[in-house]
C-alpha cells in the first residue's frame, strides 16, 4: 500500500477478484498523529468515490478513527459517516469489540 503514496485525506487500495481492501490515510503518522475530522472526511469521500468505480455496495469497518485516534464515535465520525453516503446506495456494517 505504501507504494501508492496517498496523501493525508487520501484512499489506497488492494484488491483481490472482487474484494477490496480500502486503507483510509486519515494522518502522517501512525502513531505520533491524530487524525482531524476533516482529514477523516477526506479519506471517507475518496473512499465513497472509488467504492462508486469499483461497483461496490457494501462496507464493512470497524468504529474508524476512534480508541487511539479520540475522535468521539457518536458525535463526530458516526455522522461524518452518515452524511459523506447519504446519498448513496452503501451498505455499511459497522464492527466493534
């Protein structure tokens, strides 16, 4: 993935048959950084985006940018999440411990 070189707000992709493995780049860092709703904003629209090209309909993802990134999940990315496919036909599973 890193050799795809997506910025922050960007998407990078692996893809096998008819799956898809879609990395969202919500910051620089892995670890030092903490993503802003923004970025994650970015990221999700770059995804809606390419999930479009690639004809695909359902979603599944873990509570993103949450834990370790402090965005809070009810208030802030939950509805970023909602908003960014609204008007779309997506399917999203949403997975937490």
């Amino acid at each position: 993935m890193h050799a795809q070189k997506a910025g922050v707000g960007g998407l990078v992709v692996l893809s096998r048959e008819t799956r898809y493995i879609y990395g969202l780049v919500t910051k620089e860092q892995s670890s030092r950084c903490l993503p802003t709703l923004g970025d994650l904003r970015r990221s999700l629209e770059a995804l809606r985006e390419r999930m479009q090209l690639d004809g695909v309909t359902k979603l599944a993802c873990p509570r993103l940018a949450c834990g370790l990134d402090k965005l809070d999940w009810y208030t802030q990315v939950l509805p970023c999440i909602v908003d960014v496919f609204k008007d779309t036909h997506v399917s999203i599973d949403i997975y937490a411990l």
